[in-house]
C-alpha cells in the first residue's frame, strides 16, 4: 500500500485509553490514519513523506469543544476584570457594529492561532450571527470545524430576534448549501444562545430543526448565577430542568459551561446523553463557578474541554486550559489525585471530539481522521522528561506544536502555516479591530 505521510520515532498517544507507544509510528493515506504502533510493526518503505518526531510526542490534534472565534477575536483584552453580564453588554456594543471583512480577517488570525497551538477541530457558538466570513476563512485554513448558527429573542441579543426566526424556518437551505461541506470537514449546528436569551418557543423550534435536519446543538447551559436567578424567577425551575421539561436536551446537545448544577441536573444531563463543553478558564476569569467534574462524572455526562473565546480566555490554547483544569479540581475538591494527567488529555483529545458530535477524530486509530500534531518534548521547560502525559500537561506551551495535520494535509510544517502569510493576517486584522472599537466605542 501506498502511503502519503508516515511519521516516527516519537513517543505516540493515540488517546481513547490506548497505551503510549515509544519509539511509534503513524502512517496516512489520504484523509484517514492508516496504522499506529511499534516501528518494527509497521512498513513505512513506500511512504511519500517521512516525518521525524526524534524527542516529540506524537498525538491526535486537540478538540475544542466549546468556543467562538471570529467574534471574540476582536474583543480579546478590551474588557476586563469584571463580571460575565457587565461584560456581555459592552461586548454586544461592538457585536453590532461587525461587518464581513472584519469578520473574515478576525477568522483568519483565529484559525492560525489554533493551528499553531494544535488544536484541529473547534466547535464554534456563533454569536457573531455572521457565518458566511468564517466559512470562507476555513477555506483557506482547512480545519474540522462545527459551526453554530446564533440565535436570540431577547434581553441584549433581542435585535436579532427576526433574524433568528428567519433563519430558523430557512436552515433546511442552510443544510443544503453548508453541511458536510469542504471535503466533510465543515458541518453546521444550531446555536440557541442561552436560557436567558432564548425563550421556550425558540428552544421548541430548534429542537424540531435539528431532529427533521440531522445537525447538532450548541447552547450555553447553567453558565452563572445570574441565569440560574433569571430562570428560577421566569420559570420557577433550574436551566436544566427547564430546557428538559421542553424536550430540548438530548445526545445531540453540547452545552458549554455548566457551572451552577446540582445532583439533579447532573442525572438529567446523563440520563439525556447531553455533552458539557467545559471552560475552567474563562469560567474562573469572568467569576462564574466551577464546573461539578465529580458529580457529572458520577452520571457518566461526557465532558470535553474548551478555551471559550479570545475575549473570555485570551488565547486559543489547549495547554493552558489542561493546566488550569488539573490544578482548580484539585484545588475546588481538596483532592490532589482527582483528574489525573491522562483524564485531562482524554478531555481535550477523545472526550472533546465526543462532547462536540465529531466522532470521526480525537484518537489515532486506523480508519479514523489523520487530525494528527507533534509536539517538540526537547525544551529546557519540559526537561527532564520522565512522564510525557505530565510534561503536556503541566510543562508544555502551544508553541511546542511543531506540525499540524488535519484530514491527511499538512497546515503547519516546522511552525510554518502553509500558504499563510501571516504578517499580512496579523496588520489586516489589528487594522479592522482597531477600526471597529472606534466606531462602536468611541
């Protein structure tokens, strides 16, 4: 057999509960990885390329499971120290100002932020409400992507409330012209944004949308106590019993942030399938809780891990949020051997492809997606390297991502962005966001 890339002598994790492999190879062919194991198991003779990953660690690419790029991408380091509604207010102020360019070029400098950090797949909540910009971005930039559709119909996002209805009664169109597009790799969702931004008839309509069309959900779920006491005034309930009581929660649901869940809501989200996209991050920043892990875990609720926005965490990087996972469950249930090293590089590889409805990558195995990074383990912050699980964890950084492979091709070699000219992305876009902050702000 003819082989496209075979990458070896590093040390493979192919995730999914699968041992490490020292001294391992992976080979591809076209889209999908073809073999993972020992060199002396695997031919590599007819291979096209040949990739060397002496003193790297060699893995699936990481699943974002909860985020927004083109959006928060131009409110990174704008507003900060304050609380999540204070926050949503003055971030809407430039929302309504977006425009097409500013949104591709926003695009543009997200997806090269994530390939560099090796993150493959990203499942986006969309409220920029303009997708059209990002998807022509991923054609440049190719990565697996899932994006949501935003949709509101009151409180700060009520302007957009006959834009979401239309939207919501045309998405078999969408579906039509979107959905498995770009070689398989983009597919597009619903994107209710939140309990206390979505009324019933919104959440009811979205629900019959995506069961008559087959496309997932993504909706902000139990984020923080203002929603939990918006819910519990309106309706009389919790966010998750109430969206339950609709019918809304099923395993086609990922609900980001889940901080504020009690016993209950944990059963209800296990006993429906619903995933939880978690952002330990963002969700300390912005002072919103910190996700129950043991509770849901209890339930058996898939949890992927998420960085949310450039806005909410700051960067589009896996490493710290692996980091900051590890040490806040540690701290928040007094517990130092709760989450181990393999758990949170499960949580951000296979379980986040599962929390975000992409099942097709997040491990290295054959007939999976070639969605495949090496990282360079030969640095002096990683050094000595007895644990390669720990040294990614708690040692490594996004610029120790050497190359990024997505669907067999390769989008960064030796830190290079293929095709990319990135002094070109980086003017273009701190041109347009300079811009749009002056207009809407003053």
């Amino acid at each position: 057999m003819t082989i496209d890339i075979a990458i070896i002598n590093g040390t493979v994790m192919p995730m999914g509960s699968a041992a490490p492999i020292e001294r391992g190879t992976v080979t591809i062919k076209g889209s999908k990885i073809v073999a993972v194991g020992t060199a002396e198991s695997i031919d590599i003779s007819g291979a096209t390329k040949v990739i060397d990953a002496n003193n790297c660690l060699v893995m699936p690419g990481f699943c974002d499971s909860h985020t927004h790029i083109a959006s928060n991408m131009l409110l990174r380091g704008l507003l900060e120290d304050v609380r999540l509604f204070e926050w949503l207010s003055t971030m809407w102020q430039l929302k309504q100002n977006f425009d097409p360019e500013t949104l591709y070029w926003a695009s543009m400098n997200g997806l090269v932020e994530m390939v560099k950090s090796g993150i493959t797949s990203f499942n986006e909540h969309f409220d920029a409400y303009a997708v059209a910009p990002q998807i022509e971005a991923l054609k440049v930039i190719p990565l697996r992507a899932t994006l949501g559709y935003g949709f509101a119909d009151r409180g700060i996002y009520e302007s957009i409330t006959d834009w979401s209805w239309q939207t919501l009664h045309g998405f078999g169109d969408l579906v039509v012209k979107h959905h498995h597009s770009n070689d398989g790799l983009l597919q597009i969702g619903l994107s209710p944004h939140a309990p206390y931004s979505c009324g019933p008839e919104m959440y009811k309509l979205v629900r019959e949308v995506a069961d008559a069309h087959k496309v997932p959900i993504h909706t902000h779920l139990a984020e923080g106590p203002q929603e939990m006491g918006y819910v519990a005034e309106t309706y009389g309930t919790s966010p998750v019993r109430w969206l339950h009581s609709l019918g809304f929660l099923q395993p086609d649901v990922t609900a980001a942030h889940c901080t504020q869940l009690d016993d209950d809501d944990a059963r209800i989200l296990g006993e429906t399938g619903t995933k939880i996209a978690h952002c330990p991050v963002c969700n300390a920043k912005l002072a919103s809780g910190t996700l129950h892990l043991k509770c849901v875990q209890k339930h058996g609720v898939t949890v992927g891990l998420a960085t949310d926005g450039p806005a909410s965490h700051n960067t589009l990087d896996m490493f710290q949020e692996m980091k900051f996972a590890g040490i806040i469950h540690k701290d928040k249930t007094g517990d130092a051997q709760f989450l181990k090293t393999s758990e949170i590089l499960e949580m951000a590889t296979a379980e986040g492809a599962k929390a975000m409805n992409r099942p097709e990558t997040g491990q290295l195995v054959p007939g999976l997606a070639a969605d495949v990074i090496v990282i360079n383990l030969d640095t002096t912050h990683t050094m000595p390297l007895y644990d390669p699980a720990a040294a990614l964890v708690y040692s490594s950084r996004a610029d120790d991502v050497i190359h990024t492979i997505v669907a067999g091709r390769i989008l960064m070699e030796n830190r290079v962005v293929a095709g990319i000219d990135e002094a070109e992305v980086r003017a273009r876009f701190r041109e347009k966001a300079h811009a749009l902050r002056k207009r809407s702000l003053g």
